[in-house]
C-alpha cells in the first residue's frame, strides 16, 4: 500500500478510485463512488464538446447551472 493511501486510511477515508488489477495486495475501495466519479468525470469531459459550454464560465453562477443542465439533457438524449 502506498504512503497516500496510509495516510488517507489513518484518516479514516476511504479511496475511492480502483485499484489495479495486477497488485499482489488487494486494497478496499467504494465501488459506488467510483462509480459516481467516473459518471461525474465522463460528463465534463463530454460537456468540453458542446459549444457555447465553456464560455458560460464568463457568466454568472446561475447562468452557467442553467448551461450544465442543458448540457446534460443533450447528453442524456444522446
């Protein structure tokens, strides 16, 4: 186990990324929220590819919600 994960289980955190698969010692991870980070992580990386998106930043607070909810109707649809 590396010194990251020590400190993070010292701390009484949970990693949540998936360990690989080719490691001698096998480490828990909660399955669910990788699952969720890695729906989260796919969305901004396919919202980078509709146009108009990045820009809302320019925006205010709730112009830019209004956008990522566009954004995630298109995706959904598709």
């Amino acid at each position: 186990m590396s010194a990251c994960h020590t400190r993070l289980k010292q701390q009484g955190k949970t990693a949540v990324i998936q360990p690989l698969c080719n490691r001698t010692v096998k480490r828990d991870y909660d399955r669910y929220l990788y699952q969720a980070r890695h729906l989260i992580e796919n969305f901004f990386a396919h919202s980078s590819n509709i146009e108009g998106l990045p820009h809302a930043i320019d925006l205010r607070a709730i112009n830019f919600l209004s956008a990522i909810y566009l954004a995630a109707t298109f995706i959904w649809l598709n």
